[in-house]
C-alpha cells in the first residue's frame, strides 16, 4: 500500500489521544463479533495489512479465522468476507443493510462528500443516479451508439503497433491500451479529445493513488490531530479543487459548442447528464456539481479498468501459448476478409470469451469489494453480529481462487467454463468480479465493448512474442485496480494473411 504518515518525531504525541480512541472505540463485549486475529492496542490489526498486496494477507488469514473475520484498522471495525456463501450473505440476503459504501475521510474531500455514482450511501440521491447510470449513460443501447468511436481508436491502436513493429521496436502494450481506453472514455463522455485531457486523466489517476492508499487520517477519522498531521487531507482538497476547475472549463465550452452544433448528432455522456439537469424532472436536482462527480466517476472507473483487463489477457496468453494460437484461429477463421460492423458480430468468438471470463477469475479489476454496515443497530451474518458502522471487505480475488471452488484455481484455463456454468453477472458469487447486489457495476456493458473488440483485434492482427530470453513479469500492484506491477513489453509480428480491416 502506499503510505502517507506523520513524521517519527511527531508519533509520540499521538499516543495519549490515540489510547482514549481505543478505550472510546472498544468493541461491546455482548457483541457476537466475527472470529479474528488478535489486535494491539490502537492500532488494532493495522499492521497486518500494512504490505503491498493486502488480499493476499487477507485471504491467508481466512484461512485460520474463517470466512467472515472481524479486523480492527485504528478506529475502524472491519469484516473480512472470503467465501461464496458469505458473499451472497452480504449482497443478496442482506444486500438492503449493506448497500452503502465505506467512504474515508479522504474520500469524503475527493468525492465533495459523496456526490457522484460510485460513493454515495444508500438513498434516494443514489437511486436516483443509479437509474440515471442503468438507463441513460450506460445502458446497451447508449455503449452500441458509440461502436464507432471504438472502431475508429482501436484502429488506430492497430496502425501505431504496426509502425512499431516494421520497425522491428518493441511495444509497450501496456502504455499503447492506456492511451487508446483513455481516448475512448474522453470521446464518449465529452465528444472529442480535448487539450486538457492528459492533465485531467492524471489528476484522476493521482485522486485514485490516493483514495486507494494507507491514509492515517481514514484510519483515525475522529482524531483532529492526526487530521491536522496528515498531508492526505490537503492533497485531496488540492487534486478536488484543479479537477473541478477543470470540468467547469470543460461544460462551459461544451455548451458553447453544442449550440453551434445541428439535432440529431449522436449524444455524449456529458450531452446526456446536461439534458437531464434541464429538464429538472428528478426527484433529486442533479446540479453541475453533481454532473462534475459523476463524470469523475466515469473517468476513474472506465480508465484504468478496461485496459487492465487488456494487459492481463495479452499476459496471460503469451505465458499459455496454447491458449494464444487457438484464439488466434479462431478470430481469423471468423473475420478473414470481413470487417466488424458491429459489437454483435463478436458475440460469435465463444473461446475469446472464456478467455475474457478466465482473465476475469484469475485478476478482477477490483480485487476487494467494499460495502458498510449503516441502515440498523446490527446484523446478523453467518450467526455473528456486524454492528451498525462497520466496513464489509469482500475478498473477490480470494473467493475466485479458492480450490473448494475451482479446481486448479491457479492455473490460467480458459475450457474451465465451458462445463462450468457460471457468469460474472452477480448471480454466481464464486465470481464476482464486478460486484454483485444493488452495487454491482454498471459499466459492465461499456467496459467490456472495448474490451473485446480490442482483444479480438489484437489477436487477428498480430503474431506476439517477447523479447529473447526474457520471462514474462505476472506480478501485481495494488491500488483500485489490481495491475500489472511491470510495463508488458512485446514483440509484434503482422500477420500477413490477415486481410481487410476488423
């Protein structure tokens, strides 16, 4: 995890306070808490997730507690879900009580206290933004609408790999996705690459580094002085203060451009949300703030995800060159000499979707999912009480793991589901690697319409391979998204019997 904390020199003064919040902030003992590892004083069991990769550590201590294990971060009671049946506890039985989100301090800056699609607690502002999201942004009709935005960046995509690799250089696939999701996200949510994209998308991904790392503060909300000490609060009322003012530039010259512009022209997303604030018809107004923090939302989840998901399959079939060469037939067996004239004609690569669906198993695009206990005094899961206030970790990465469940869970097989019928669509809780319940992602649809189109282009265009006697790097870093910790660095070779245009 990354880490922001208070100089040595200053530790000692946090002590006193420190030790009142633990005596505050002691667990009721007629509680039937969850089983866990024991916790110190203060700090509870901070120190056991305090290493790069915390679901690992989460998943290794399931192993000794259970699947529902009660963890203290500082002030903030913490259960840690690791199997299906809980899972399904958590967002099916009692989806209602736990349908909000964590929100930390310094999500509480970054998020102008929880406006937006992803963090707002459970209410009518939420649904109200949900229903928006399912109908209007994100819905099949609304991502099928944008097939040739996706086109036209993929083929560009295409184009930028093949000057590489005449060339004979190799290519930083990873960097080359990040560009070609991001130029489709900015398209389909402003209507065209903007000067100020580059600055907006880094100040996202620094907002994103910093809602996902260890902050002081979010474990210790109530203490002023740790507030005070804390660099992560004034860093986030920084990235908050240059995004808005930037999306404020943006809507302005949107506007400025839409009244130039004929009816009938495709609609963006802002284009949409706009619309909707004019015509005031929701129950709860969406003001520009409001649009600003969805959009946001859009930007941070969209990004990142997408071409994670990319690098992780490219990854996974250069390490299992069975896998490559047998989706590569039949992409090639399917669109040699034809185009794809739309997101439908994909829908026939039935083994590039297992492959998507293993991908998915093996490296979730969020690896924990968070939910919190707020609508009564407690909740009873799996015979233990889960009192009002407390944060829910669902360990997805684990779960899909998990041999009980997946027979060779480690190894990358993608025929595994073809006999094995489950879908990532919430309804099977082995795998949930978009969530599940009233929270589960809406961008599901949106995410993977890039995500296919580009992978199928990937493997009909080019034959892959890496550098001379290297081994390819599958290790991760943590953060909202699970990536790939190393760049994925290849050799491209066109394939010449490819012909016309995917």
């Amino acid at each position: 995890m990354n880490q922001t904390s208070p100089s040595p020199i200053i530790i000692s003064l946090l002590i006193i306070l420190l030790v009142i919040f633990f005596l505050k902030h002691k667990p009721k003992t007629n509680q039937r808490l969850p089983p866990g590892p024991w916790r110190f004083p203060i700090i509870g069991n901070l120190h056991q997730l305090s290493g790069p990769l915390p679901y690992y550590t989460m998943r290794d201590l399931s192993r000794r507690y259970g699947p529902l294990m009660f963890l203290q971060l500082g002030e903030i009671p913490t259960v840690v879900v690791s199997s299906p049946d809980t899972a399904k506890e958590i967002m099916k039985t009692h989806d209602i009580t736990f349908a909000s989100r964590p929100i930390s301090t310094t999500l509480h800056v970054l998020t102008d206290h929880g406006k937006g699609a992803i963090f707002p607690p459970y209410g009518e502002y939420w649904r109200q933004v949900r229903k928006i999201c399912i109908l209007e942004l994100l819905s099949h009709k609304r991502v099928q609408s944008f097939v040739s935005i996706r086109k036209e960046e993929v083929i560009n995509l295409i184009q930028s790999i093949e000057s590489a690799a005449l060339q004979n250089k190799l290519v930083n696939l990873t960097e080359r996705l990040a560009v070609m999701v991001n130029d489709i996200t900015v398209r389909t949510v402003i209507g065209g690459k903007s000067k100020v994209q580059d600055s907006y998308l880094d100040a996202v991904r620094k907002v994103s580094e910093l809602g996902a790392g260890f902050n002081f503060v979010d474990m210790f909300p109530s203490s002023r002085l740790v507030r005070l000490l804390s660099s992560a609060v004034a860093k986030a009322k920084s990235y908050k203060k240059n995004m808005s003012c930037t999306l404020d530039d943006v809507i302005r010259q949107h506007r400025d451009k839409k009244a130039c512009q004929s009816d009938g022209e495709v609609e963006d997303l802002l284009d949409v949300l706009l619309r909707i604030h004019e015509e005031g018809t929701m129950q709860v107004p969406l003001d520009i703030e409001n649009i600003k923090a969805v959009i946001t939302d859009i930007f941070g989840a969209g990004t990142d995800t997408s071409s994670t998901v990319l690098e992780w399959a490219m990854a996974e079939l250069i390490k299992n060159p069975r896998v490559m060469e047998k989706a590569q037939n039949e992409v090639r067996q399917h669109f040699k000499g034809c185009r794809v004239e739309n997101d439908m004609d994909l829908a026939r690569l039935n083994y590039m979707h297992l492959i998507i669906k293993e991908t998915l198993r093996l490296h979730p695009p969020a690896p924990v999912i968070a939910r919190k206990q707020i609508q009564q005094p407690t909740c009873v899961v799996s015979g233990y009480d889960i009192p009002q206030g407390t944060n829910v970790l669902v360990n997805a990465w684990a779960i899909a793991r998990d041999p009980k469940y997946w027979e060779e869970p480690e190894e990358f097989k993608p025929e595994r589901f073809i006999n094995k019928n489950v879908d990532f669509k919430g309804m099977d809780f082995e795998f949930i690697p978009f969530g599940a319940g009233r929270r589960i992602c809406p961008g599901m649809t949106f995410g993977l319409a890039t995500v296919e189109l580009a992978l199928a282009s990937l493997l009909y265009h080019f034959d892959w391979k890496l550098p001379d006697g290297e081994e390819i790097d599958m290790s991760e870093s943590f953060g909202i998204v699970m990536n790939k910790r190393s760049p994925l660095l290849l050799h491209a070779v066109p394939n010449k019997t490819s012909v016309g245009e995917i």
